[in-house]
C-alpha cells in the first residue's frame, strides 16, 4: 500500500511510553542549551552601555518572559506527541507548513554552523597546545560529525550527553567567572559598575530593551518549536490541571534556563569587561594558558555541542524530515542539516549576530502567536490529529495553504520589523490577532473544523484524556488508555 507523504515514521505522534525526558533531564538539555559562546556576546554587547546590574536586570525579565511563551507552546508536545512542522499544518496547511518551518530549519541550522565553528576553533586550540597540531577546518568537519551522529542516535542519547556536559560546564564556568573578574579588576575596571560608553535617560532605557529583547530573540527559536523537544517529555497521564501536566517543561523553561541564562550572560559581560572582547575563546586565550587553557577551551566544545544537538539539529533535522516525506528519516533531516550549517559560511556570520537575533525574533513571534492563537483560542487546545496525517483532510484547506496564517504572519513580521526594539512582542501580538480574527470569522467558516465545531474532550485531546495519538497506515485509529499495554493492536 502507497503511504501517506504526510505520515513519515518519524513525524508520527510520540506516545506516552517512548517519551523518555525526565524534568532533570529536560532541566540539564537546558543548561546544556544555554550555555554557547553566542549568549557570552548578549552580555558582552550589554555592558557596552549599560552597567552590569542592569544588563543582568533585563536578561532576567527577558529570559522568564521567553521560557513562559516557550512554556505555553510546549504543551502541544506534551498534549498531543506532535511536533513542531506536523502541528503546523493546522495554521498553515499541510502544504504552506514548509514555509515558515523552513524558515526555522535554516535559521536552525545556520545556528548550528555558527557554534560548530566556534567549538572547532577551540578544539584547534586544545589540539595545538597538546600536539601542535593546528588546522580549525578539519576540526569543525570532525566536531560537526561528533555531534551529527549524536543527534542521529535519538532524543535520549543528547539528553545523556547533556547530563554529562550540564555539570562540568557550569563548574568551568564558575572557575571562569573569577578568573576574569580576577583580570577585569586588574587592568583598573570594576565589574559591576563599568560601562564602555555609558548611556542616560531615554538612551539607557532603550539600551535596556535590546538586551531584553535580545534575550527573548535568543530563544524564540526555540519558542516556536519547542513542541519537537517536548513531545519527548515524560508528563502524568489524565492530568486536566494544566500547570501538574506541564511541571516537567515548566521547570525546565522558568527556572534552568533563566538562571543559567543569567548565569552566562554575566560572564559574557565580565569577559567584555576584562580583555574588551565578548568571544570568550579569545578571553580565554588572553587570560590562561597551558594545560589550563586546554580545560576552559573543552568546556566550550562540551557547550557548543549541547546546544546543537538539542536547540538546533533537532529541530532542523524534524523539519527537513517533514518536507522529504517518509522516504527522508530522521537522520537524513541531520545529516541536511549539517550540510546547510556548512555551506553558509558561518565563520562569517557572528559579527552580525545580534541584529539577525533581533530580526529572526520577529519572524519567528508571529509564528508564536499564530500557534498561540491557534491552539489556544480557536482549537482550545483540541486538535483532529489523524487528519494532520491525510492529504485531503480538513487541514488541506486551499491547495494545502492556510491562508490565514499567511496573512498574519506577513503582518506580524513586518510589523515588528518596524519596531525592532520591541520585536518579540509586536510579532506575537499582531500575528495572534490578525490569526485570530481571520481564523475565526473567515478561515474556519470556509474550511469547516471537526475540533472547533464540536469540541469534544474524548474525540479530541491526547494525554489529558489518558489517550495516545496512534496514527495507521490504513486509517485513522487512535488507542485509549483503557487497553492494556500489552495487547498488540496491530
Ligand atoms: N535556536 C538557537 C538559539 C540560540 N542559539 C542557538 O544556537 N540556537
């Protein structure tokens, strides 16, 4: 029998007992996540203007304002097993999802080129204190390999590498926080009140909202896609109360990131303080060097390689999974990821680093809003999931295009495009409400939805009903709770 393209193996909804991420575990992917040279450059770029203190300020609002979006998004993974490119079919169609999905797929990857990069010029530099040997671009072939068949190994096989690296990358980097404060206070600066070129009134606030929403620009990324991480999250069965049913992502999203985000922005910061330079690689190389070098440079492969796997081979790989169809598996979406991370040239590309946040941000708030307003206002939080899988089902809608979700995000982007210091906020409002109101009033009449006109709890909600989403070749089953484990349907 022909399958389905829209029903690749890997792409199928993850059921309550393949979702193997533990809160701890989900916690360290976070540690590990957070800390990558690029988040040193946020705080770098802060104290440029700003004071210590309130570079610290706005990435704490900024980072717990980011991990409650991520939070709220994150419960289409834990509800429904449903990643980020599948779920989007809704507001965009089973079709128009590669758009915006792809849009992510490469901002995803040319992340992952960026901090393979970096990681590569740091194993240059521990393989030339050790051997002498020194050639950065076959360390970033061989490192972008590593971390390749790492995340071809599966979700469990990042989170145990993120339960390795997490502790060793916090204990380095509180070893080097005091070493360059140590440096910093050296060459006459104070750490916590220094500021390159300090800035008053109105150019101080706004200085503080690019570091606010610089942070928020960081991980809307991840705010958008979430569900292709959290569809993994181990979360209770039959659990209505939406806070007890998210507690894994939740602590995670709120608590291990924010704090560790803080946590890396300072010493980005204090870096910048001690040697006038936000790359810690060169920090690092100004401020130690023998053996001790070689420690601190390994912390930053074990950080560059936590955050690729998880914060962006994953999603690539998922995304690049959905648009090849069933043919194209998981690992073939890694190994294109790898390929595109590559072929952009990333050693170019951190210089610019903060206005490309900026700018992604936006792009990707509006998708946010969308699926805010998607899955909470107008689905309220019900979704038909076999048809996710058809081809002429009900999310076909014109040609395979949503065009509401077109529309909004068009408007969303731009709009916060137009408003940069504030873009995450403009994006997402303006995206969920024109979404919403074209949705609701023209959209949804046209192309009816089984989910909204008869939103039903058993037809249409996945683990707080007890249900896992089982979608067949020949049809459209779903299995409750209620049957045994054991009992081989199929
Ligand atoms: N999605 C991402 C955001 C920030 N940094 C990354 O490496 N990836």
């Amino acid at each position: 029998m022909k399958k389905s393209y829209l029903k690749s193996p890997d792409l199928l909804p993850i059921r309550q007992k393949d979702r193997k991420i533990t809160k701890l575990g989900y916690s360290f992917m976070w540690v590990g996540m957070v800390v990558v040279l690029a988040t040193f450059a946020i705080g770098g770029a802060g104290v440029i203007s700003l004071s210590l203190p309130w570079v610290i300020l706005a990435t704490m609002i900024g980072s717990l304002a980011i991990g409650f979006f991520i939070s709220l998004i994150a419960d289409i993974g834990i509800e429904h097993g449903l990643s980020f490119p599948v779920y989007m079919r809704a507001p965009f169609g089973t079709i128009g999802t590669h758009i915006p999905s792809i849009t992510r797929g490469l901002a995803a990857s040319m992340w992952f080129g960026i901090n393979t990069y970096f990681g590569a010029t740091a194993m240059n530099g521990i393989l030339t204190i050790l051997f002498g040997f020194d050639n950065w671009f076959v360390c970033f072939l061989i490192f972008a390999i590593f971390q390749l068949v790492n995340t071809a190994m599966g979700i469990k096989s990042i989170e145990r590498f993120a339960d390795l690296a997490a502790p060793i990358i916090l204990l380095i980097s509180i070893w080097m926080y005091i070493s360059l404060s140590g440096t910093a206070t050296t060459a006459g600066r104070d750490v916590w009140g220094w500021a390159e070129k300090p800035v008053s009134g109105s150019a101080a606030f706004s200085a503080f909202l690019v570091v606010i929403f610089s942070n928020m620009g960081f991980w809307a990324t991840l705010s958008a896609d979430i569900p292709s991480i959290s569809r993994f999250i181990k979360a209770p069965v039959n659990e209505k109360n939406w806070f007890k049913r998210n507690k894994g992502s939740l602590i995670g999203n709120l608590i291990a990131m924010p704090l560790t985000q803080t946590f890396m922005i300072i010493i980005g910061a204090v870096s910048y303080i001690a040697v006038l330079n936000y790359d810690p690689v060169v920090a690092l190389q100004k401020a130690a060097s023998g053996i001790i070098l070689a420690i601190l440079l390994l912390m930053v492969v074990l950080a560059q390689w936590s955050t690729n796997t998880a914060a962006n081979v994953v999603p690539a790989a998922t995304i690049f999974s959905n648009v090849g169809g069933p043919r194209f598996p998981f690992w073939a979406g890694v190994i294109t990821a790898g390929i595109v991370g590559t072929i952009v040239q990333p050693w170019t590309l951190f210089g610019v680093i903060i206005p490309i946040l900026l700018f992604v941000g936006g792009i990707l708030s509006a998708i946010v809003g969308i699926l805010f307003a998607d899955y909470y206002l107008i689905r309220k939080r019900r979704v038909n999931v076999p048809e996710l899988y058809e081809d002429h089902g009900q999310y076909k809608y014109l040609g395979g295009v949503n065009l509401a979700g077109f529309i909004a995000w068009i408007l969303g982007a731009v709009a916060s495009y137009f408003v940069p210091n504030y873009g995450f906020l403009v994006g997402f409002v303006v995206g969920a409400g024109i979404y919403y109101v074209l949705a609701k009033y023209w959209w949804f009449k046209k192309y009816r939805q089984a989910e909204i006109e008869d939103p039903n709890d058993e037809k249409y909600l996945g683990i707080s009903v007890g249900r896992d989403w089982v979608i067949d070749d020949k049809g459209l089953e779903s299995v409750f709770e209620e049957i045994p484990n054991n009992v081989d349907l199929y």
